[in-house]
C-alpha cells in the first residue's frame, strides 16, 4: 500500500507507513508494528485516543466519560448531564462505577 513517500509493501510483516516506512499505521503499536490497539470495531472503541506507534504501549487514555481498557465502559452521568457530577471521577479499574472526591 501506498503511504504517500513510498510505497509500504505488504509482503513485509507490521503495519507501517510513513515516508521511509518507519512508523507504525494508525492504531498499531510494537517495535514490529504487528499489535492492534484495543477496541472492538474502532481504536479505543471510538471514545479515546491510543498510545501507538513503535514506542507504544497500546492503553488508551479515555475521554471524559468513558472507561476501561478500550474506553467500552460508559460512566454514569448526574442530573446534569456531567459524568460522575462534580464530585467524582470515573473508575477505569472500578468498571466505569463513579468515585467520590473527598478533598
């Protein structure tokens, strides 16, 4: 496939692209370029960024109301409209439950 400066022959193991070929495709990470970032249908399951590339870690870091390793999980919203209220942070290990401040 082509990735604009060359062209990024399949036959070559990873998903790469870039002008020398040297990164990793959108949603792929490893030194080899090989592991999909997760997500189900898209990276992060549309609601989230990844951390790919070849230095990546391939964890998602979730936006604002949305939890769990590949952002599935959907906090609970306040009256408001407001993810976990003003008084509370969404759990990513708690399976998207809410967590009270108490500073």
């Amino acid at each position: 496939w082509s990735s604009g400066g060359c062209e990024c022959y399949s036959g070559t193991s990873g998903f790469w692209t870039g002008s020398s070929c040297a990164d990793c495709l959108s949603g792929y990470y490893s030194p080899s370029c090989t592991r999909l970032c997760p997500g189900l249908i898209k990276v992060c399951s549309g609601h989230g960024t990844c951390d790919d590339g070849v230095a990546g870690t391939g964890k998602c870091r979730c936006s604002t109301g949305y939890a769990g390793p590949a952002c599935n999980l959907t906090c609970p919203l306040d009256n408001s409209g407001i993810p976990c209220g003003p008084h509370g942070q969404c759990s990513s290990s708690g399976g998207g439950l809410c967590v009270c401040d108490f500073s």
